[in-house]
C-alpha cells in the first residue's frame, strides 16, 4: 500500500478567477512536512510565492520549481505572509528578530500586511498576538490545517479561518490552492479553536485505533485483514488511512510527533475552563500521550501511542 511519504505533490486546479489571486505578493514562512507541500501548491497556483525556511537547503526544490527563496524572514515579507510554524516561540521570533517580517513590511512600505498563522498555537497566543501586531499596523488571521501529510501534499487539506469577513474573501482563493475544505468560522483565535476540536477527534481515534489492534494481536486476528474491514464499515476515517500501515507494520516513524498533542490538549483544557466544560474522554486520552512523553516516546509519530498498550514493561521499549 502507498504510503504518505510515497506520493508525488501533484499539481492543484487553478482558480479560474485569476483576478482575485495576489500574484507575486504571497510568500511562506516555514518549510517543513507540511509546509514544503503547501509552498508547491502556491507555485504550481502560479502565485510566485517568497519562501523562507530557517534550514535553507530545504527551499531548495522550491527555487527549482520557481518559487522565490528569501535570505531571511524580512525578505520573504509580503502583502500576504503564510507562516507553518511548529510553536508561537518559532512564529513571534520571525517576527521580531532584526531581519524579521516586521522590519521587511516596513523596509517593502507595505502598510497593511496580512499575516496568516498556519501552524497550531494556542486560540489566547493568536489573538494577543494579532492585538499586539494591529498596533503596527498588521492584521492577524489564524488558518491552521488538518489533513496530514498525505493532505498537503494532495492539495486537499481542510483549512479553518479565524479572520474578519473582508480578509476571508481576500485570502480564500490563495487558500484553496492548498486545501479542498476552506471554512471561515468566526473572528480571530476561532480557528485554532476548531484546530483544537479537530486534534481532540485525531487523538482520540488514534488512541482507539491503537487499542484495537494491539487488541487483535492479542486475540489472534490479522492485524492487515482487520486494517481491511475498519476501512470497509463504519470505522473508517482519513485517520485509519494514514495510520493504520503503521499499527499493522508497528512502525512508528513521525509523521505528526506524539508530543505535539500535549499543547493540544492544554488549549482544549483552556477551552474547557472558559466554557466551564469537563470532556472526560480528552482527559483519558490526554493522560495517555503524557505517559508516553514521559517514558521518551514523544518523538514517535501519533500512532506510537500504542507502544504503550504492551503487556511487557513500556518502560523497556523506549
């Protein structure tokens, strides 16, 4: 079976209202498994996008294919400014830093800037940070994005906007070149909230999935046969086909690291406090991805919760 890592980025449709795509005044901060991808599809867009990766050899096949390949942060500063990065410490550094995005927003005379926040932080990070950027000037939007790997690279991600309705309709056509399901869902922080509520629903079937067929180990059961029947009923999900390899294979190599679910679970605890909610469930599965971080698994892909799950002594297998 093709795996994620296997597939090819193939290009995406073009919107047909070449008119509203903001050619050569995009660029994309932040280079990695998600970001390399999601790049590729605003070259193959024919945006003409900047990008910048603080490990430079990865723009490489960018600037092969005709992307622009910034120096530094400030470089790759534009009209509209898409950053994939894994924390709000990454994010507020390239902001900030002497050659950071403010400093080339300033340096270009560019003088409403859209800076939109791809990667997962916290809903309360985003909208202090977009507080403190609307002071300079810049306007804040919170994309992030699900789908995985295999997602972005297929051009078909689901993408939650947290944005003013005006700034909605100027970032969609750019968006939907990287994702099939672009949704605005309030103002701004609203879709990292509904990243949260996503990463819930992830962890959760991930956990499950790893029970089930540690499970069927245990009981006999082909591990492949049953990867067949949960993708033939009611079982299947986008999750069990890009994890499911790894439980049959027990393979855990990364592709979403284990340890980036413990921030998802501070902001849904976050979440939680202000609504006044409990979610037993998160909380059950919660505690699972912190007992792996703890015994050094967190470097693992997602699915490595099942590590876990063994009968012998976790502590050995890690």
């Amino acid at each position: 079976m093709e795996t994620s890592r296997e597939r090819e980025p193939q290009a995406g449709p073009v919107p047909q209202d070449r008119q509203d795509m903001p050619i050569g005044q995009v660029s994309l901060i932040g280079l990695g498994a998600m970001g390399g991808p999601m790049a590729h599809a605003l070259v193959d867009a024919g945006l003409q996008p900047a990008v910048w990766n603080r490990t430079a050899a990865k723009a490489a096949p960018l600037a092969q294919a005709g992307a622009q390949v910034a120096a530094t942060p400030a470089d790759a500063a534009r009209a509209v400014t898409l950053t994939v990065l894994a924390g709000i410490e990454d994010l507020v550094d390239v902001i900030d830093r002497p050659d950071g995005l403010l400093a080339g927003w300033r340096a270009r005379g560019i003088a409403s800037p859209i800076l939109v926040v791809m990667g997962t932080v916290p809903p309360a990070d985003v909208q202090a940070l977009g507080q403190r950027l609307a002071a300079q000037g810049v306007r804040t939007v919170d994309a992030p994005v699900s789908g995985g790997v295999a997602g972005a690279v297929e051009r078909r991600l689901a993408i939650m906007v947290g944005a003013e309705p005006e700034e909605f309709a100027q970032l969609a056509p750019v968006l939907r070149t990287m994702g099939t399901t672009v949704e605005h869902v309030g103002a701004l922080g609203a879709g990292q909230a509904a990243k949260t509520c996503n990463q819930v629903v992830v962890a959760a079937t991930v956990a499950a999935l790893a029970e089930s067929f540690r499970l069927a180990r245990a009981a006999g059961v082909d591990p492949a046969a049953l990867q067949r029947l949960l993708g033939g009923g009611l079982a299947a999900s986008e999750v069990l086909a890009q994890k499911g390899d790894n439980f049959v294979a027990e393979s855990f190599e990364p592709g979403g690291l284990a340890r980036y679910h413990l921030k998802d679970f501070a902001s849904a605890r976050a979440l939680c406090s202000a609504a006044g909610l409990t979610l037993p469930v998160t909380d059950a599965v919660a505690a699972q991805f912190a007992r792996m971080v703890d015994l050094g698994l967190g470097d693992l892909d997602n699915s490595g919760v099942y590590r876990i799950l063994d009968a012998r002594d976790p502590e050995g297998l890690a």
